[in-house]
C-alpha cells in the first residue's frame, strides 16, 4: 500500500465527513474514525479501531477543534466512544507523520512534536480563515432570521469590529437590506464601511458602545475582548438581540446579559453547524495545500 495516500480522518463532526470526501476525490485514501458510520461518505472505509485506522497513514487529520477540553480527541457525534488520548494518538504514530489539527493548543502541540510529528494547524491558515468567513457570516444571519419575526431588509443591526468574519457579515446584511452601523477602532476600518454604505461608531470615543444601546434590533459582537460588560449592557433595550462571534471567551458577558433580561447567543462555529460540507471543503484543501508544500503528496 502506497502509506503517502492513505489519510486517517478522526472525530469531530460532520465537517470531517466531507474532509474525507474531498480527500478521496483528489485520489487519495482516506480512513474514518470516530464519525457515526451513517455519516461516511460512500467508497470511504469506517473503523471501529483508531489503531487500525491511522496504521500506514503518512497524514492524521484531526478536527476542529482538535480537542474541547485539551486532552482528549473531539468526537461530539460519537460519544459513546472510549477516549482517544491525544498524547496516547501522537506516540502511537510514527516519526515524521503530519498532523493536521484545528485549534491544537500549545500544550498538545509541544506533546505532538516531542513524539517527532509534523504538526499544521490549518486553523491558523490565512486562506482558511478568509474562506471561512462567509459560512460563519451566513451562518450569523441565520440565527438572525430564526430569533427575530422580522425581516432582514430595513432591520437596524450593528457590527462591532471589522475583521475578516465582520466585513463579510457587513456585506452580506448590506446585500439584504439591513440598515448596517459598524463599530470600529481603526479610521480605514470605519472609512471602508462608509463605502459600503453603513453608518459608523469610533470605538475610540468615550460613550461608542452607549450609541449601541439604543435603536439596534439586533448587536453582532466580532470582536475577542469583552466590550459588553454588565454596565454596558445596563444602558441595553431589553428587546436587542445580541450575537457573539467572537473567539471564547467572546466579549458578550452572557450572565449580565441574562440579569438584565437581553437575549445573547455565543454562536461559535458555526461553518460546522450551518455548513458543514462547504466547511469541510475548506479544511481539506487547506490539508491537501500542505500536503503538496510539504511533498507528502
């Protein structure tokens, strides 16, 4: 067996279904662990042993991301599974196979070296993130849609940040006819908003988060550090709605948000729930662009 095209796809959710797809149809061989075996994709072989499955693979895809709580493979589809040490995974694997894994924190990823892996975390990939932004921007407005009865077109929402995931949100709000404010730091931030056609709050002054409070049908927060504290939020309307997508711990404080009576969604991944196989997709190229640099394949 050629080892340089057998790939082993282990946990996560149905993303990692369609990693596997994609593999395959780029002529590789790929291998499934730790997904429901109604969930393989056809011609892809299923394993009950994780041993089996990565025996001979040059490349272990691991999902995204990688573990929840740091320690232990993520396998939320199937949990009945007996758990898949990372550290027990990295030793049973030969010098120089590539890991490919979503979110692998410091700690794993030292382990993962020691044992002489070749670690990628394709989380970290440019490309991956620009791609991603619009499924999680799709995904955003979705819950929009399901949470309010009121249509996206004319609904006064805002945005604070203005990074990948932000302007793709923006746009897509804008292209529906939502009545966009964005909420930014940086000057060329707000000026490229402004040229989007979307009204602007400086996160610089003094009072910009107390000009959200009020007028909002809706408040997406982008932004990794946490604005919404309990006294922003005590200047809140009670009928906003308040999504956050940024990265846990996310800057909405949720419990504050509950105190007051203002419904808050910390809405994380949400390529992998809204779009699992457009996410997938892109999670297997990213691989399969490493694979190619690194001469795997």
């Amino acid at each position: 067996m050629n080892r340089d095209k057998v790939i082993a796809v282990l946990g996560g959710d149905l993303r990692q279904a369609a990693v596997a797809d994609r593999l395959r149809a780029a002529g590789l061989t790929p291998r499934i662990y730790g997904l429901p075996p109604d969930a393989v994709p056809p011609d892809i072989r299923y394993f009950e042993d994780w041993r089996a499955a990565v025996t001979d693979a040059s490349t272990v895809v691991l999902p995204l991301p990688a573990a929840h709580d740091g320690t232990r493979v993520a396998t939320p589809l199937m949990q009945e599974l007996p758990p898949l040490l990372l550290k027990t995974l990295f030793a049973a694997l030969p010098e120089g196979t590539l890991l490919a894994a979503g979110k692998l924190d410091e700690v794993a990823r030292a382990e993962a070296e020691r044992s002489g892996l070749q670690v990628f975390d394709y989380f970290e990939s440019e490309a991956l993130q620009q791609k991603n932004a619009l499924p999680t921007a799709e995904g955003a407005v979705m819950i929009l849609m399901q949470e309010l009865p009121l249509t996206v077109a004319g609904l006064p929402v805002a945005v604070t940040g203005f990074g990948r995931v932000a302007k793709a949100l923006v746009m897509l709000l804008c292209a529906m006819g939502a009545r966009v404010t964005v909420a930014a730091r940086k000057s060329a931030a707000l000026d490229a908003a402004r040229r989007l056609g979307c009204g602007t709050v400086s996160l610089c002054e003094p009072q910009a988060l107390r000009r959200l409070a009020q007028g909002y049908a809706a408040v997406f927060n982008t932004v990794p550090s946490r604005l919404f504290d309990a006294e922003v939020l005590g200047w809140f309307d009670r009928e906003t709605l308040l999504i956050d997508l940024a990265s846990a711990p996310g800057g909405i404080d949720a419990g504050a948000a509950a105190k007051y009576g203002i419904r808050s969604i910390f809405a994380l991944s949400l390529p992998g729930k809204y779009a699992p196989r457009s996410a997938g997709v892109i999670i297997a190229d990213t691989v399969l662009e490493k694979m190619r640099e690194e001469g795997v394949i």
